[in-house]
C-alpha cells in the first residue's frame, strides 16, 4: 500500500478541492525534494541578504522590500494595500514595519485626495538615501549568491520557470538585454 497525500476536499465538502491535478502525491514523489530545495534555497539566499544587510549596519531586508517597492511607484508613492500586495509580509507585519519607518523619517503617510479614509506611504529623501546606501550591499549579495552562480541562458531559464509558476510576473525579457544606468531613480 502506498501512502500519499489526500486532499482535504476529498474528506470534507466544506473545503474547496484543489486547483490541478494530480491530486495525490506520495510522499516519496521525487518532486517534493525540488520543492524542498526551492523553499530551502529562497531561505538561504534571504538569510545571506539579509546578514550582509546587517554586517553592514544597513537596514533590514524587509525595510530595503518595502524601500524599494516604494522607489518603483509613481510619484514615490502607493497605499498601503498596493504596498501589502507588493512585499513578502504579512499586513500586520507590514503596518508594523511601515509605523516604525515612518518615526524613523524614512516614509511618511500622505492623505489620498480622492479618499478621505485612504493614506499613501510616501518614500521621503531619507528612505531614498538609506535605499541607495543599503542596495550597494544588497545588490552585491544578490551577485554573489545568483548571478555569479548561473550562466547567462541558466539565469534566462530561471526567468521563464517563474514566470511559468507566477504568470502575474513581468514577462520574461525578450532579448535579455541589460538595463543601462543607475537602477534606483533620483
């Protein structure tokens, strides 16, 4: 007898079923080790990032996240549920970290004009500046670990598996070009 991996749907009607199939997965499947791997990996390269990060007396990995997707928004700014959906916290965590940032000088709340209940967390020339600072270390870190670890046509498939798994990612680049310039904006 083999043991695998019911769903829960297959036991109680009051949970959704699965998305796709299979919908049995033995325990021994060769394709739990990948995803082991995976989840291992993501933890390794996060824990790095963020030791170089704090070797450095820069700020946490989650702070340059929520910096970073800041610096990328129109005008420096976005609500905080366009925040939420774009960094790798909780919405607790986040309203948190944001609350601390924001006594920190790093981000202030702005009202939204079109919302009266609405606020944006704004990116302020502090938060800019502890970015830029902070992105030397963490994109050397990120070279280390990834870029100088895969080829240029490993890194390529790399993109498009991910984009496989997460289609709401960028499209993978066509011809791979480089981005020129300074990668965090004035």
């Amino acid at each position: 007898m083999s043991a695998s991996i019911d769903s829960a749907s297959d036991t109680d009607p009051s949970v959704p079923p699965l998305l796709t199939a299979p919908r049995r997965i033995r325990y021994d499947d060769w394709r739990l080790q990948v995803w082991r791997s995976f989840l291992r990996t993501h933890a390794h390269l996060m824990r790095r990032l963020e030791q170089d990060l704090q070797a450095h007396h820069k700020i946490a990995i989650a702070t340059y996240d929520v910096l970073v997707q800041l610096s990328e928004a129109p005008d420096f700014r976005l609500r905080m549920s366009e925040l939420a959906d774009a960094v790798l916290l909780s919405r607790s965590g986040l309203t948190r970290l944001v609350d601390r940032l924001q006594r920190e000088g790093l981000v202030e709340r702005q009202p939204d004009p079109g919302d009266a209940r609405g606020l944006y967390t704004v990116l302020t020339p502090k938060g800019l500046a502890a970015l830029r600072e902070a992105a030397i270390v963490h994109l050397a870190g990120v070279s280390e670990l990834v870029f100088d670890q895969l080829t240029e046509d490993e890194l390529r498939i790399l993109e498009q598996l991910m984009h496989k798994i997460d289609p709401s990612l960028p499209a993978p680049s066509v011809d791979g070009a480089e981005l020129a310039g300074d990668p965090l904006p004035e």
